[in-house]
C-alpha cells in the first residue's frame, strides 16, 4: 500500500514548483525571484536514471558572492529530494539565479565538519530549517553551487 502522506508530499511539490516556475516565466521574473525572504534559483539537473534535464525552483539561505548555498530539505521529509540525488550522480548543473541568465555551475555536498559550521547561517535566513531538521533523522544536506571555473 502506497504511504498517503508521502504520496500527497510529492505532488504538493511537483505542483507547486511547477507553479513557481511558470509564475517566474509569466512576469519575466517580476515575481517569483524572492520565496520566505530569500532569493530563489532554478537548478537544472541531469536525471540519474533517465538521463532527462529537471529543473526545479529552490530557495538560497547564503548569497557568497557567485556561489550559493542550498539546502535538500524537502520540507522536512525522511528522504532527501530528486534534484540532490541527480546532482549527487552528476554534479553538473544549470543555476539561473533570481530568473537571470542561465549559467553552468558545480554542485557540491559540504562534508559534516563544513556542513555543521554552515547550518546556523541557514537557519538564520530561514529559521524553517531548524523545523524541517527536526522532523527527520537524517542531517539534511547543504549543497553549494558555484561558477564551473571556480573548481
């Protein structure tokens, strides 16, 4: 038997990025750039199993200059999202911050020292983050994206 909750999260996230990205294409980006009192950015990943482009709209806690830090929170859930699971396989990804130019970026999953001395900037930008930790048992990972030449 299918689990319900899990079910209805996924559609509430496929749907309301689908919205958001649609919201942003619409206004050309006068709506849509700003979620939570944070910058978003549209990640476009290679799917790991498909092979298929996927792009999502997420939030970015930390601005660092060209680079920008993402959480895999998936608002709390016991698995982590698509998007870090495609990135993980393949950490070449397409990052359009704030609906500007699209730009080839590198992903990268902070290791737990990095991530842990990370996490209070990200919780200071959202403090929903704290909330989502807490609903589940795994350390919910930090991502950063920056500019391909920078690695």
């Amino acid at each position: 038997m299918p689990d319900i909750r899990r079910t209805a999260n996924e559609l509430f996230l496929k749907t309301s990025t689908t919205m958001h990205r649609r919201l942003l294409d619409i206004t050309a980006g006068r709506l849509g750039t700003r979620f939570k009192n944070m910058p978003t950015l549209t990640l476009t990943t290679t799917g790991r199993r498909t092979g298929r482009q996927h792009t999502v709209v997420l939030t970015v806690p930390v601005v660092d200059g060209p680079r920008y830090l993402i959480v895999a929170s998936r608002a709390g859930d016991t698995i982590s999202p698509a998007w870090y699971h495609n990135l993980s396989a393949d950490p070449s990804v397409e990052v359009s911050f704030q609906h500007g130019p699209s730009q080839p970026m590198t992903a990268r999953v902070l290791p737990a020292t990095e991530r842990e001395a990370r996490w209070p900037q990200v919780v200071q930008a959202y403090p929903g983050y704290a909330d989502y930790q807490k609903r589940t048992a795994r350390v919910i990972p930090l991502v950063e994206l920056a500019p391909r030449t920078d690695y």
